[in-house]
C-alpha cells in the first residue's frame, strides 16, 4: 500500500514544497491532491490562510536489469586446437621475420589464452604505442574466429601492457592538474578504446574533472575537463 502524508501551507506551492522537502523527494516522485483551501473573503481577511495538500510516495520503478553476458567457457577440446593453431602461425612468422632470441608462452588463465613474448629485440613488435601489438592480436583472434574457435587471444610482450596502463593512469593524473590549474579542457592524443577506457575509469570518480571521447574510428580521442 502506498504511503500517503499530508501537508499544509500557506499557499498550495507553499505546502507542496514544505512536502517535497520533508520526504526528501522530488515531484515526479509523489501524486500530489489539493484536499484543503480555506480562501479568504472580506470578512474574513484578517484569518490565515490553510492550504492541505495530499502526498502519495509512487512506487518506485525498478530499472531493467541490463542482461549479464554469461562467460563463455572454452571446451578443452577447444582450447587445445586453438593453442596448436596460435603456435603454428608464431613459430611460422618467426621464421619469416627472422627474429632471433624470442621466447614464448602460451597459457589458457582468466579465459583468455594469453600468449606472451620475451626478448630484447621485440620492439618492433609493439610498434608505437602497441599499435603492432594490438594488430598482431587482431589477427590471431580472426584466425580462430575463422577456425569456428570461441576462444579469445590475448597478447603481451616484455610486460608491455601492464606499464602501458601504470603510464596511462600518470598522464590522466598529470593532464587532470594541468586542467584544474589553467581552468582549460585538454585533448589527448588518438587512443585505442582499450587504452580510453583505461583513462575514462582513472578519473571517472574524480571531484574537479569529468572526461568524454570525441572523433570517429583511429582518430577517436579522450578530452579531459572541468565539471
């Protein structure tokens, strides 16, 4: 049963604000009745003037829930033909690069099967920024797409990615004073969405600054600024 409150005033505005206030709603909250309206007349122009108003809490209606993506869990069968997969192209594009002095792992770890290089001569690998990495694991997960693999490729070199995120957070921490300090919004360079993302969360829950992207495809770009 909905709760109902009453509340007076001296003018209706009056009472409904006096309500809104005390419930602590706004009013697209409460179903508002004007029960009470004592108008002054000319003999009675020196009594206060009453205004009762009714407030009916709505019920509050819940969200939908957004679907959960359910985690796709890899058969072991799958896995397996994935890693033989993924292994044959490495080894074969080694071989064609001639690159020496290259390490590699191969693990299925947080249902990703995450591939990971080690050598002192990878450089051109990661390409600026990781955009060669980022590439290169493209094209393996499109080989096992194309295999009718559902298993998800991820790829690191050198612990690239962990000291790409650590180098992230410290821009998005630096330009974020930059921007309190000169009242003048910032705009970054072009970002992978993995690497946006990664400065959206760094300052999602920041006091003095908010972030949004703006551009399309590889020219989309974090601008940092105040709220």
């Amino acid at each position: 049963m909905h709760k109902t409150y009453i509340f007076e005033g001296n003018t209706t505005n009056e009472a409904i604000e006096k309500g809104l206030k005390e419930l602590n709603v706004s009013k697209n909250q409460v179903e508002i009745k004007v029960l009470e309206e004592n108008k002054r007349s000319f003999f009675s122009i020196l009594a206060p003037r009453i205004v009762k108003v009714e407030m009916t809490l709505k019920e509050e209606r819940k969200r939908p829930e957004k679907p959960v993506k359910k985690e796709i869990i890899a058969s072991e069968e799958d896995i397996e033909k994935s890693k033989i997969i993924i292994e044959k192209f490495i080894n074969e594009f080694i071989e064609k690069m001639n690159i020496n002095e290259v390490g590699y792992s191969i693990i299925y770890e947080d249902s990703l099967l995450k591939v990971n290089f080690e050598g002192d001569k990878l450089k051109v690998l990661i390409g600026y920024r990781g955009e060669t990495l980022n590439a290169f694991e493209n094209i393996l997960n499109a080989i096992l797409k194309g295999n009718h693999l559902n298993v998800r490729v991820f790829c690191n070199i050198n612990n690239f990615r962990e000291n790409r995120v650590t180098a992230l957070n410290e821009l998005a921490d630096k330009v974020s004073k930059t921007v309190i300090k000169t009242g003048k919004k910032v705009t970054l360079e072009p970002m992978s969405a993995y690497e946006r993302k990664i400065i959206h969360t760094r300052l999602q829950n920041h006091n003095n600054v908010t972030t949004y992207s703006v551009g399309e495809g590889i020219n989309r770009r974090i601008v940092i600024t105040l709220k």
